[in-house]
DNA sequence: CCGCATCCTACCGGATACTG
DNA sequence: CAGTATCCGGTAGGATGCGG
C-alpha cells in the first residue's frame, strides 16, 4: 500500500530534452561559450542548492499569481531571516521581482519573472517524479 | 560580450510537461495519494536543497558511465567529508548504486540508479536554460 | 595510494523578540 | 505585514590520519 494505486493515465515521464541530447546541444557551441555555460550551470545549481530555495520557487511554479511574504512563510514553515535572504537573493538573480505598495498595512508582492518562468518545468518534472517514486 | 552570440540552432526550451498539465495530473489522484507526493516533492526538495547534492546528480547526468569518489572530489572542488555524507545520503535514497572492488589501489564506483536516470531530464533542462540565460 | 573518518573551525540556518 | 537583530545549534570546509 506503499506505492501509488489505480494511477490514472500518467503521460510518459519524458521531459523534453534527453541528457544525449543536452551534450550534443552543447557541444556544438565554441569553447568560450561552453565555458560560460559551464560556469552559469555551476552558478545556478549552487543557488538553487541553498537551503529552500527549491521550495521557494516551487511555491511560484504551481501558484497562480504573485505571492507574500507571509504566503510563503507559512506554507513553507521556514524562519523570516532566511526566508528574507533567499528571496533577496532570487531577487538579484532577476528570478522574482519585488514590488512593495506603501500601504497600511504594508503589502509586498513578488512575482516571478520570464526567466524564473522557463525554469519551472524543472518543477513539475520534479513533481512527475514523485508521482511514480517514492523515497 | 557577454551575452550568446551565434547560437546553433537552439531546440525550443519546452520540456514535456507543462505547470498546468502537473497540476491538473496530481488534481486527478485521490486525496491521499496527493498528500503523498505533497510529502515526496517535499523530501526531494530537501534532499536536493542540501549543498552540492545538485552538482554531484549533474555530474552523474551528463557522465557516460560510473564515477569514482576522486572523480567528484577533483570535478567538483568539495570537502571530501562532504562528499561523503551526500553520497551516502544518495545511496540511502537509492539514487546511486555503491560498488567497491577489493584491489590495489582501491576502486569505488558511484552508478545512478534508474530512478535517478528518470530525475536527469532536470538537470538537461536546467543545463538548456542556462545556454538561454545568464546568472 | 584511494576512500573515507576524525577534529576543529567558520559559517549558515532556526527560533524568538522586536521595529517601521 | 514584512521584515531586521540577536543568539544559538548544526552543518560544511580544511587539514590530517589511517585502514584496506
């Protein structure tokens, strides 16, 4: 009773982009470009390896709109320091943008932008995972 | 001079699934079987929030075969402790196989699991965005 | 020799209290 | 409500040692 039961029609898990496929694309750039790339990958696999980060901007990929401080805060059961500096963090990465509204009480609002966008399938493969693993 | 410059015909950055075709698929289980993969996504993500737990999948993804523990430590530039710990902690999780060999000098080899080949389309995808963007 | 285990240090993330 | 200040515990990093 452990595994998934009677699961209805799961489309194949085939994300798109096959790893072959990922090194020939690749390979096919210039040395300095493949450097660059290298190098981005390294930057973005080590924020994205910070504490919650991953869960974060999962919260973006499935929601609707933009989300709150204390959306997030309170879905995700992690303190208002870090909460603080991942979303600052992810602001200066252009993931989300911070809009604040001089109001009482105060509201600040962060939406993901396009480049966060194109990251969320990453999410949604994640979530495709667990329909059919466990761990 | 920082940005891509002649790009070789980039396949389109769509990778199977969609956000609201993930949601719509996991509104289609029973309400327990979603509070399962609630929990599951969220044990992933913890997993592969912790420091370098990214890096070291993405090394295995785009890998021919097995890799050794020097392997990742000289790739990689980590803590041989570290290192440690998180392969073990992907062995628990079954997403890497351990294989020792009893010669001289010794031999380790780390193998991904199929259930972690399933999870590698992630690592092509975050790889594709990083040809696209910049950090 | 390689794959770790150990020891110590430095930093990061958690909990709480408090402020604009 | 949306953070910041402070303190504290845990975890990663670096050097070293050792067993296989």
């Amino acid at each position: 009773m452990t595994g998934p039961s009677d699961p209805p029609a799961v489309p194949d898990l085939d994300s798109g982009l096959s790893r072959e496929e990922a090194i020939a694309l690749r390979e096919s750039f210039e040395d300095a470009e493949q450097e660059r790339i290298r190098r981005t990958v390294a930057e973005l696999l080590d924020l994205l390896g910070k504490a919650h980060t991953m869960a974060v901007l999962s919260e973006f990929a499935f929601a609707e709109g933009p989300l709150r401080f204390s959306d997030l805060e309170a879905e995700l059961g992690i303190a208002p320091n870090t909460l603080s500096t991942r979303l600052r963090e992810l602001n200066e990465a252009a993931l989300l943008e911070r809009d604040a509204y001089d109001e009482v009480p105060p509201r600040v609002e962060y939406t993901p932008t396009e480049r966060a966008e194109s990251l969320f399938p990453v999410f949604a493969h994640l979530h495709h995972w667990a329909i059919e693993h466990e761990l």
